[in-house]
C-alpha cells in the first residue's frame, strides 16, 4: 500500500490535472483518516468540476468527520440539487440532521431509502 501510494503520489505531481489520479489519493487519505488532506484535494477537484457529486459527498464526509457540520451540510445540499437522485446525499445529509433537527433528518433518510434501488441505506 505505501509503494502504491508512492506511485500515486509521483503520478499527481507530474499530471496535476489528472482527477482520476487525485480521487484515488482522496480515497487513500480518507481511509487512513487524513481527513484534512482528503478535504483539500476534494476542494481542488470541485474547483475543476463544482456539479460533480461524488467530490461533494465524500468532501461532506470530511467535514463531517472534522465536526465542520455546517460544512458538511453544505456540500450534501449542494449534491442535492445537483442531482435530486442522490441518494447518498440525502443519507449523508439526514445523518448530519439526526440530532438538530430529527424531522428534516427522517425526510431525508426515508428520500434515500426510497431512492436507493440496492437498499444500501436501509
């Protein structure tokens, strides 16, 4: 996995704009709970591609994980009305709500269930 990541890292530093090669490195930093690592590289790919879902989702999760949970409802927001057909945004989003607002967090988790064509949010 280091060597691995190694390469990742070469391969980032000569194509800085290869999007592909830095969600593989996001995915890396989340794993290992480089959240503020993952949170910036996320950044610079929504600079690239602000529509793009994934970005925002997982760039929530970061917030979320670093308690930046204004944040992190932003991006889950932002990945909903880019696509209304998240599901995971919505998953993601009524777990950030859970405990501030209970009623907006189970319209949310219900949307994601319904959504969710695999039932992996039930």
């Amino acid at each position: 996995t280091t060597l691995a990541m190694e390469d990742l890292k070469l391969t980032a530093a000569l194509d800085k704009s290869n999007t592909l090669v830095l969600f593989k490195t996001v995915n890396y930093q989340f794993s290992k709970t480089m959240y503020q690592s993952a949170l910036d590289n996320l950044t610079v790919i929504l600079h690239r591609d602000p529509c793009n879902i994934e970005a925002l989702c997982l760039r929530g999760r970061c917030h979320f994980m670093l308690r930046a949970y204004f944040e992190s409802l932003k991006d889950y927001s932002a990945a909903i009305h880019y696509d209304p057909t998240s599901f995971m945004a919505f998953y993601y989003r009524g777990c950030v709500l859970r405990r501030a607002n209970p009623w907006l967090a189970i319209r949310d988790l219900s949307t994601a269930i319904v959504l969710d064509v695999n039932n992996n949010s039930a």
